[in-house]
C-alpha cells in the first residue's frame, strides 16, 4: 500500500502491511460512524506544552467496526494535507469502548490548537476510506500574567482583498505571537468603514478562528467589508489590533456594481428615468461632477435614512444635478445605473470640480418614520439573532453555542 501520510511508530500503533485478500473490510464505508467523546474538547481544556498531549476518544456501539482510527493536530488554518497523523488500530481498546494516542510532537505554547479524529477501513492497495470526522479544540498555556506581554495577532484567513459569494461562509483565523495564553477573548471587529467607526458585526471569541455564515451577517451585494482583531474585547482602547483587511461580496454571475437595498413601492421618490446622453465638450467640461475617495452609498435621498440603491467607486465622475438647501447632500446621475441618486459631499477627500451656485435645491419626501417596538433579544436563537438589528449574537467563552444580547 503507498505510503500516504507521516506515521510515526511505534506510538501511533501502525498496523502491519497485508495482503489484498488478508484485508477484506468487516463493513463498508457509508456505515462508518463519527467518534465520540473527544477529551480534550472544550475552552476549559489548557494543556501543559512542557509535556506530551495524550488524546482519548470513543465510538458508537456498531455492527460495523473500523479497522483503524486516523487523527492529527493543528493551529492556525486547518491544512489540506496534514504533515503527520497518528493511527491506532481499533483492537487497542484501553477500555471498553475506548482509545487513547500520545501525540509525540511538541506542541508550542500559548495556542489555540484542534484535532480531527475518523474511523477508517483498511482495503489493500490505494487509500483508505474514512467516515465522518470529529473534532475537538484545547488550548496550551501558560496563561498571561501581565498585559503589557500582549502582542497584535497575524492574520491568517482571509486573505487581504479576498471575494465571498453572499452565502459563502468565512473563515477568520489568526495567530497569536503572545508567548503566553490570553485569560480572555479575542474580537473580531467587521465594519463598513475602514476607520471603524460603526460595527456590522463584532465577535467576542476565545479562540484563534471563527467560521461565519455569509446569510448571518447578512453580507450585502456588491459591497466592500473592513475587518480587523483586537486582543481583549473589554480591554483599554488602545489594546493591540492586528492590521485592517478587507473582503468583497461579489454575487455569482453578476457584473457590480448593483442595486443593494430596494426600498418598498409605497416609499418610492417618483424620478424619471434617465439615460445618459454624450454632450458636447465644451458643455460637460462647465458641468459641475464630484469624484468620491472610496467607494460610497449612493442613497434615495438626502440623508442616511434613506435607503442604498447605487454605489459611486472610488475616482469616479459623477455629474450633479442637484443637492440639498446647505448643500450638504449632493445629487448625482450615478455612472453605474444611469439613475439619480445621493451621497453625502462631507465626505473627507471629496472632490467637487465646478461652481454649485447655478445647480438647483431639490427637496425630497421624508422617508417613513421607523417603528419603534421593543426587541427580546434572548428569544431568539443564533440564525435568528443575525437578522434583528437590535441584537446581536456573543459566543460563549465557556461552552458551545452562545446568547442573543441587544447590540
């Protein structure tokens, strides 16, 4: 049989080479069973790095029994070919229903580890089928002692500038150069705005990875997103951060820019539809145009109230054809969709080329006045919670899952 991985004998118990015929398994691969019982398992499980891990692990009572069972260890970002795994044949019960493996590689110290664990069947020559795996997480100290130790983490996952569909999901990871295990939590800070000043989601975890759903946030079309790590979510402002990335939710099959937010029919501003026409040069070069420094909302009116329907890029000019009284708001004929719509002339970096004395003062229905109604955030399960804006949902630091608080 090639050889397909690291074993490391004789403490992973490597079974001996057999015959094709000698290797018949005893059931097949659908009936194989995740195992159970992982130890260690949990945010409460801090190992000593000075000494070797020994791990233990169950398995349902079957008709159908693996021939062996196969696992490795990691930090960081989950590898796609593990450098070493650790094998134990099913026949070496230490008890009833139960194996242990002594992983002989050091782990090092202050670390968020994890370790997968599968049944497998021994079949001859080729690989060796496994079923559904499990998996358990731990950490290795010692535990910090001193805040002044602490170091911003390095981001591992996403990669800077990466794209999501909107429903895939994202694998935040990080390392932690600490020399030492954090007593407390990590955060995950995703905004709009690279300078943080408001959260689309904020993760309080004890961990160094966290999986968000794309539908939980929920991500928004055609849109950019700013994150970054902050070391201890109840810390001094000034605690470490790890650098500022970003990701783009860019929608399968659609060319962006598009509409982002839609608002209902009944709260429609009535416009006509207006298509771009090319004028002279000497007319477009008197045009007043604005020109954004990043990327911006381009909204149905003069206000943030107003719902998102166009995005204005970066170094792009925009035509104006209107703005507010104190000219505080702007309106463009948006190059993207060809449609009139907004955006806020404060910006920092706003270029605006042109004399905006002869350009006309639009007035603009009011948006409908939101309905306040109290929110019982603790209702609500984690799928849920993601959809109130009222609420938002912590993970726990003690055990799985987590609570719907009120953001």
């Amino acid at each position: 049989m090639p050889i397909r991985r690291l074993r490391l004998a004789p403490l992973f118990g490597v079974a001996a080479l057999c015959l094709l015929s000698a290797c018949a398994p005893t059931c097949t691969e659908p009936q194989l069973q995740a195992p159970v019982n992982l130890d260690p398992n949990s945010d409460a499980d801090i190992l000593d790095p000075a000494e070797l891990a020994t791990f233990t692990w169950g398995y349902p009572t079957s008709d159908c029994e693996p021939d062996f069972f196969e696992m490795y260890v990691w930090t960081g970002l989950e590898p796609e070919s593990p450098g070493g795994t650790g094998r134990v044949n099913f026949d070496d019960e230490i008890s009833a229903g139960s194996w242990r493996l002594q992983w002989p590689i050091p782990l090092q110290p202050g670390n968020t580890y994890y370790w997968r664990q599968a049944a497998c069947l021994e079949i001859g020559p080729g690989d060796d089928p496994c079923g559904p795996s499990a998996v358990g997480h731990f950490f290795t100290g010692p535990v910090c002692t001193a805040s002044d130790v602490m170091q911003p983490v390095d981001l591992i996952s996403p990669a800077d500038d990466a794209t999501f569909a909107p429903t895939d999901e994202v694998s935040f990871v990080w390392d932690d150069p600490t020399p030492c295990l954090v007593s407390y939590m990590f955060w995950i800070q995703i905004s709009e705005s690279p300078d943080f000043t408001e959260y689309v989601r904020r993760i309080p975890i004890v961990q160094s990875s966290f999986t968000l759903p794309g539908e939980e946030i929920p991500l928004e079309d055609c849109h950019r997103y700013y994150w970054r790590i902050k070391t201890d979510p109840a810390g001094a402002p000034e605690d470490p951060f790890s650098e500022v990335r970003t990701f783009f939710v860019q929608p399968p099959g659609v060319v962006c820019p598009m509409v982002l937010d839609v608002p209902p029919v009944a709260t429609l501003i009535s416009e006509p539809i207006v298509t771009l026409v090319p004028e002279p040069v000497a007319t477009a070069a008197l045009e007043p145009i604005l020109k954004a420094p990043k990327d911006t909302n381009c909204r149905t009116g003069p206000s943030t109230r107003y719902v998102v329907n166009d995005t204005l890029f970066a170094g792009v000019a925009a035509p104006i054809r209107g703005r507010n009284a104190d000219s505080t708001w702007l309106q463009i004929l948006s190059p993207n969709l060809q449609r009139l719509c907004w955006v806020w002339a404060g910006q920092p970096g706003m270029e605006i080329q042109g004399d905006l004395v002869p350009i006309p003062v639009v007035y603009v229905a009011p948006p409908p006045e939101p309905t306040e109604t109290p929110v019982n955030c603790g209702q609500y399960d984690k799928r849920m919670c993601s959809t109130i804006d009222a609420c938002e949902w912590v993970e726990s630091a003690v055990a799985a899952g987590g609570k719907c608080v009120e953001d």
